[in-house]
C-alpha cells in the first residue's frame, strides 16, 4: 500500500486511501495468497488497474513470488550473531592472518 500511495501521490492522483487485506490458502505446492486492493478516491478506470499492476511488481509481491527463504531468530540471539560478527571482523583487521601468533613462554 505504501508504494501505492508514493506513485499516486507523484501522479497527483486523488487516491485518499489504499487498503491491503490478505488470505493465505495453504493448501497446494506452494500455497496461495489472495490480495484484496480496496483503492478509495475519484480514480478512473485506467488508474484503478495502473495500481493494481504495480502492486503485481513491488519488491514485497516479487520477493514472494520468487519464494525467498526466510530464517527466523529470537532478536537476543540475532543481536549475540551481530556482535560475535563485529568481533570477529575487528580481531581480523587487528590482527591478519598473516600474522605469526605470538606466543610468550615463561
């Protein structure tokens, strides 16, 4: 709804507002979402099906239609990942691996 709204309003269309609802439908391969488009405003006929084929072609209909993998973490254990990463990176530029270890023995 969002990029729906960006293009109407650079078009100065009178779009006053653009609903969104969903279905999922699991059943199947792959499953299947019913989209619903509710556009409100003095819109012709050309302008209603100009939205509703760019809503065919946002990043989020197209990521979905692609089937992205999607992986899911708890944000403590996301945020944990993020610093371990940041570590790993500093210790790297600190120290290369072309570095011999220096190792002191007493």
């Amino acid at each position: 709804s969002i990029t729906l709204k960006m293009y109407a309003h650079r078009k100065a269309w009178d779009l006053k507002a653009c609903a969104v609802d969903l279905h999922y439908d699991g059943r199947g391969d792959r499953g299947r979402i019913e989209r619903i488009l509710t556009l409100t405003g003095d819109l012709s006929d050309e302008q209603r099906a100009r939205l509703a084929d760019i809503a065919e072609r946002t990043p989020v209909t197209l990521t979905l239609k692609a089937g992205a993998d999607i992986h899911t973490q708890l944000a403590a254990d996301a945020q944990k990942a993020h610093l371990d990463a940041e570590l790993d990176e500093a210790l790297d530029e600190s120290f290369p691996a072309s570095d011999p270890p220096s190792v002191f023995r007493p």
